[in-house]
C-alpha cells in the first residue's frame, strides 16, 4: 500500500478529538488554497496510515466533511475537493500583489477557527487564563437565587453592576455614578452604539493607525471617511494629529490610549493632556476604549480621568478578563448622552442580557477576583518577556514592550508579506495576525501581532525560523 504524506499535524494528547483535529485541519487547507476544488484526497486508508489513526477515525472525519460541504464522494474514485457555488464558495487567499488585504473575511476565519492548534494572533486569552472558577461559582449563586427567565433587564443594564462599575471608576479618579455607565453586549456594542450616536456618513473620523479592524469596518459601513493617527512606540504622533485636526476637522476621535491593540503601545500623562488640549480647541470628541485596563499592573490615568467625561466618552469590558463568551462591556459618559445611546440600544436590540450581567456581577464581588487580576498580570509580564526574547533571537524587530498586556507588535527584515505569512501558517495550524488588517489604508507589511498568551510555543518559532530561512535562501539564489 502507498502512504500518502503527511497532509498536517495531529496532536494524539490534545482534548480536541481526532476527528475534529481531521475535519478542522482539510478545512484550514481548503480556505487557504492547498487544496483546491477538485483536488483528490488521500484514500482513507492511506491518511490513516500515514497519520497514525484508526480508519474508522478518518471515516468518520471524511463523512463530517461530506455532510459540510467541503468534500465530495465518488463511488469507486474516493474524496474529491467540492465544488462550491458562487453563494456558498469560500473567499480566496488574495494574491501577495493584492493591496487590499480582506480583512474582513480574515476576521471570519478567526472566529470560525477556534480549534487551530495554534492561536499566536487571536485577540482572547487561554480558557486556564480567563476567571473560570469566579464564573461557576455565579452560576451556582444564579441557579440557587432563582433567577428569573422572563422579562427583559433594564434598558441600561443591571442597576448593582452599573454601581459596581461606578465604584471602580472612582478608584481610577473618574468621577461618575450608575447614571453615567450603559451596559452593552461586550465592547464591541458599546462603539457601534457611540458610532452610530456620533457620526454621518461623509463625517472624518479619526482612528489609531494601527488600530482595531472591527471598528474601522463599523465606521465605514455608517459612511465616515476614516483617517489614521499614527501609532509610535511611545504613544501617538502629536505633531501628525494637530496637522489632522486642521486638515479634516474631524468630529471624533476613537483611541485606545493604553496597551493599544495591535501595537501595546501606550501614550504618556503629558500625550493625554495635549491629546485633551487639542480637543477642546478643534471641538473634538474622543472616545476612549479602555478594555486593556485591567491589564495594566501600573495605575496610570486615562483621558476620562483627567477630563471628567466633559469631551471624553469611557468605554470597557470583562470579556477579556472574566470570559468572553459573556459579552459584558459598558459605556461611560454624560447623562444626556448615556440617555441617548440607551434608547439606541434599545431601538436595536432592545435590552442587553440581564443574565449575563448578573453572571459578571457574581464574578466581580467574588473574593477572588482581585487575586484573578494580579495572576493573570504577573502570567502575561512572564509571557511578554518570553515571547519577546525568542523573537529578538530570530531576529524581530519588536515596536514596544511595556510588559503587561496581551500583544507584542513586531517585524522581521526577511519577512516582508504578513498576509502571505499568515495564509502559510494556516496550513500548518498556525493562526498569525498579519499587520494588513490593522492598517487604515491597507498595503503590504510586514508587520505582525502576537497575542503573548499563545506565543510561548516551539512550533510558533519553529515555523518563523523556517521562513526566515527559506527567504534567506530565495534571496541568496
């Protein structure tokens, strides 16, 4: 009997099963293009052998991708690649030439590939990271108080943990009371309500460049002409922003001063002031998406703490450091917007989930929070450190370290295509996140983000050192 090669890796220990590992792995080859339509597959016998799984294993993986569409079967022939309709067909790895990265679809597949074996560029943190014992416990405490299915939560959201997150806020010095927070459907909500509340279509909006892909989509759908600040390690580029300011005269600004995704930069005490300086002068709104705060070991003022929420609208979340499965995330403003963007709300959605919000509740007040948030910190400095010596050993060019967070934005010399990067990493398992997707203008770069929780991993740098070689050998050639 022939064996086939080895189409990709299986992990025998990992607790995702065989068959998932199967499905999950022809699934990541055929997005990516290895396999394409009407190639043939391995015949079951064959992938068993030279993987070394039961055939009854592959058997029942072929079927699952059968049943999904991915593959067809022809009696006598084997396993073929299907054929997708236009409606259905997946989108394609875009060329290297092609400048317009497709962002969006990259960020469907990382929603719909949670079981790659690897996730260096994902933007959540290990299941063991997250506070899974806080969480069951509140949903034993649920479960005995009775709480109630019916009805709907209030349309601002649940009254204790608004005044939780209040009292929370008082210890940042942002003076603000349970009127003042909105509870939403993670962070996420919370910017497509203050989005939707703020801007027109043709208004200039600017944004972190790099900066957070999902908003940028959200603001393009409401028709802003989205404009980038950029990112320096040490914060924003001021001199850039007043040139900005004067040249499109934008209404808002939405920021992520501190722990920045992609870059985890984070802009000093004097940046904010002139940042706020700025604002006041040009009539200009910011708004604040502090979700990494939690993060930060160091007690650093925000942009709402120095401006009291006169121009400043706060947002945050617990997704990142409760679960994100909760969707929990608040905004944090005036009393006359906070009215507004509530009735928004629930013009969209009506209310968020009491449930939910009961379930953080739970979690916060549990005495082992705070004790959750000095772990988790102390994991990802180690983590920071980590990562970031093995990258600088392949020689990465790393754009800043404040040593806490989840991210580490770097380069290397040699690798010059992030999104080529990435589309190869996917056939072996390997989830990157290419810089292309958090450019305002998107062009080739080589640019990545790591998400340090998921980058402490030999076969991470096993496959970048690869690269590096074989660019080095192309480039020799």
């Amino acid at each position: 009997m022939r064996v086939a090669r080895r189409m990709f890796a299986i992990q025998p220990d990992s607790s995702t099963p065989l068959v998932s590992q199967i499905v999950d792995g022809f699934r990541r080859l055929i997005t990516a293009q290895v396999l394409r339509p009407g190639a043939k597959l391995p015949s079951i016998r064959a992938f068993a052998a030279s993987h070394a799984v039961s055939v009854f294993t592959v058997v029942e993986a072929y079927d699952r991708l059968v049943a999904q569409g991915w593959l067809v079967s022809r009696a006598h022939a084997g396993f073929f690649v299907k054929r997708r309709t236009a409606d259905t067909a997946l989108p394609l790895a875009r060329p290297t030439a092609d400048l317009s990265f497709d962002g969006r679809w990259y960020l469907q597949q990382i929603f719909e590939s949670r079981n790659l074996a690897l996730k260096a560029g994902c933007g959540w943190l290990p299941n063991d990271w997250l506070f899974e014992d806080g969480v069951r416990r509140s949903l034993r405490q649920l479960a005995s108080d009775g709480a109630e299915l019916g009805g709907y939560g209030l349309p601002q959201g649940h009254l204790a943990l608004r005044l939780l997150v209040a009292e929370t806020l008082a210890e940042q010095q942002i003076a603000a009371g349970a009127q003042n927070v909105l509870l939403t459907q993670g962070s996420s909500q919370a910017l497509d309500l203050v989005a939707r509340r703020l801007v027109r279509d043709g208004d200039a909006v600017l944004v972190d460049d790099p900066g957070y892909p999902n908003l940028m989509f959200m603001l393009r759908f409401l028709g802003a002409r989205l404009v980038g600040v950029p990112r320096t390690p040490d914060g924003y580029d001021l001199v850039a922003f007043e040139a900005l300011l004067a040249e499109h005269r934008p209404k808002v600004f939405f920021t992520q001063p501190r722990l920045q995704s992609p870059s985890n930069s984070v802009a000093p005490l004097a940046q904010l002031v002139r940042l706020l300086q700025l604002a006041e002068a040009h009539a200009l709104t910011i708004v604040e998406n502090d979700i990494y705060a939690d993060l930060d070991p160091e007690p650093r003022p925000s942009l709402a703490s120095l401006d009291q929420l006169r121009r400043v609208i706060h947002i945050g979340s617990f997704s990142k450091t409760i679960s994100p499965n909760i969707r929990v995330g608040y905004a944090v403003g005036r009393e006359d917007l906070l009215d507004g963007l509530a009735r928004l709300k629930m013009v969209s959605g009506l209310t968020s989930s009491d449930l939910t919000e009961r379930l953080a509740f739970g979690a916060l007040t549990e005495g082992r929070w705070r004790k959750h948030l000095k772990t988790l910190r102390e994991r990802l400095a180690a983590a920071h450190g980590e990562v970031g010596q093995h990258l600088r050993q392949l020689g990465f060019e790393l754009f800043s370290e404040p040593k806490a967070g989840m991210y580490l934005w770097a380069r290397h010399p040699d690798l010059l295509d992030s999104a080529e990067l990435s589309r190869l990493a996917a056939g072996d398992g390997i989830m990157l996140g290419p810089g292309q997707l958090f450019l305002v203008e998107p062009r080739t770069t080589g640019w990545l983000r790591f998400n340090v929780a998921f980058s402490n991993d030999e076969r991470l740098f096993r496959f970048l050192a690869e690269q590096i070689e074989l660019q080095s050998q192309q480039a020799a050639a």
